[in-house]
C-alpha cells in the first residue's frame, strides 16, 4: 500500500521555519496503531490525517510521535494548505474533529488561511502548582489556566526569550502543559502585540515551534489585557512563527501562512 504525504510548514512563509506537519489523506481510516507508527516514524510535532465523507466534511485526527492529540493547528493550517492546493476553486473547508466539533477553514484574498476556532480563555491561578514555580527559571506576575496549558505571564521579552526549564518538575503538572507570554514591546518586535514561547513536556516533545491551539487562551488573555480584539502574535522558538488573532465572542480566529516542503510516498507492506 502507498500513501501519499505532505510535510507543510505552517505559521510562516519560508521554508524551514513555523512548525512542521505531515499530512495524510486516506478513503477511509487507518488503524490507530498504524497511524500511530506513521507519526512515530515521522517525527513530527504532528502528523494530520483526513478522510472526507459524502457531505464535504472533512474528519481529521492529530497524532504526536507519542500520542493523539485532541486539538492541533498548526496541523489543521497544513492539511487545508494541502487541501487548498489540490483544489484550487475551494475557498472554504469544513474539518471536524471530536474535541473540537466542526471548524470552518478560509482561504484569503492575501493567502492567509483563517481558522475558526473555540475560545479556550484562561482563569487566573491564585494557587500556583510548586511544580511550575519550580520548572522555571523566572517568577511569573500572574499565572492562568484551561483546560489545555498553564499560562505564565513575564514580566519582559528577555524572561521569555531567555527562560530556562526543568522538564521533569513540568512533567508534574500532567495533563496540562506551559506556555510563557509577555507583552512585545521592544523596538525588534513592536509589530507584534504579544510574544511567547510553548513548552508539552507532557506530550513528550520539549519545546514546540508554533501552536496554533494554544493561541485560542492566548489572544483572548491579552485581548482583555491590552483592551484589543485584533492582535498579532510572535512565538518565539527558534524556528519561530507569525499568528493573525482576531477575538470574537466565543470564538477566536487563527491566521496564517504556509509553504510545501516536500511531497512524497509512504510504502506499507499489506499483511
């Protein structure tokens, strides 16, 4: 058997920056072991994979080299970049998944891919875990959380950039992971609103490069603090990405370009 795949940088228009996902389309659902080992053997932050029904709805599910994964957007960015691009007179998808229900998918006039997404804002933290106090390297001013991730607030771009983590100490904070944001104020980075750095020791990654799921606590949080409802997000890994965040109501909208890396051919022996 041979399926095609994909492997899309999302969050940015140069290759070998964003954040890297594999995409692969199926008539019908792969075994989840053999998903599972598709992921593994990729070794990406997440591999997408898409099987349509008769409705024009996409279902789509996200693996991690580890693990399913319940929301992914970098991943759903790449997998309507690839469905985009093998239908070029599609201006709108539809992807359900069964954390989030349905999305629906744009195609811009500038390129950029807007995705539709649940609000997931954070609730302010008034006891913080000794484990997150202890996993980094700075204090935060204020902690929050959802259902997703720690949110801790710095105090400047040089926490951010420059904070260090124990992995071991985050790994006590299961099932939630970490993000650290501050406010971009610098003259480097006054084109963006808020800046941040996202750390999934739980999912057995590290650091990850640019997490579109993590931006629908994210946008909102800073919505409120900086009294805005379009922000444009840095995260600030070393491959770094670029968010366009728009805050309406219970939803949040998540912009973004992509670029192709490579396209090629996934051989499995049939049993």
């Amino acid at each position: 058997m041979q399926l095609e795949i994909n492997v899309i940088d999302a969050f940015t228009d140069t290759v070998f920056k964003g954040n890297s996902a594999a995409v692969v389309i199926t008539d019908n659902w792969l075994t989840d072991d053999l998903m599972q080992s598709i992921a593994f053997e990729n070794n990406l932050s997440e591999t997408g994979f898409i099987v349509s029904d008769d409705k024009n709805i996409y279902h789509i599910r996200w693996f991690s080299p580890f693990t399913e994964i319940a929301f992914c957007g970098h991943g759903t960015l790449a997998s309507a970049f690839v469905l985009f691009n093998k239908n070029p007179t599609l201006t709108s998808i539809k992807f359900s998944a069964k954390a989030v229900g349905i999305l629906t998918i744009v195609k811009t006039d500038s390129g950029k891919i807007q995705m539709d997404f649940p609000n997931t804002k954070p609730e302010k933290v008034y006891d913080i875990p000794d484990s997150l106090l202890a996993g980094f390297s700075i204090v935060p001013i204020e902690v929050y959380r959802n259902e997703k991730a720690y949110f801790v607030v710095c105090e400047s771009e040089s926490d951010v950039f420059n904070v260090e983590c124990d992995n071991e100490k985050l790994k006590e904070l299961l099932p939630l992971n970490v993000v650290v944001t501050c406010q971009a104020e610098s003259d480097a980075y006054n084109h963006y609103d808020f800046i941040s750095r996202y750390f999934w020791s739980n999912n057995g990654g590290g650091e990850d490069p640019v997490t579109g799921s993590v931006h629908t606590g994210l946008a909102p949080l800073w919505a409120e603090r900086l009294g805005k409802n379009h922000l444009v997000a840095y995260q600030a890994s070393k491959r770094g990405g670029i968010l366009d965040c728009v805050v309406a109501g219970d939803r949040v909208m998540i912009s973004g370009n992509a670029v192709q890396y490579m396209t090629g051919f996934i051989t499995i022996e049939e049993s």
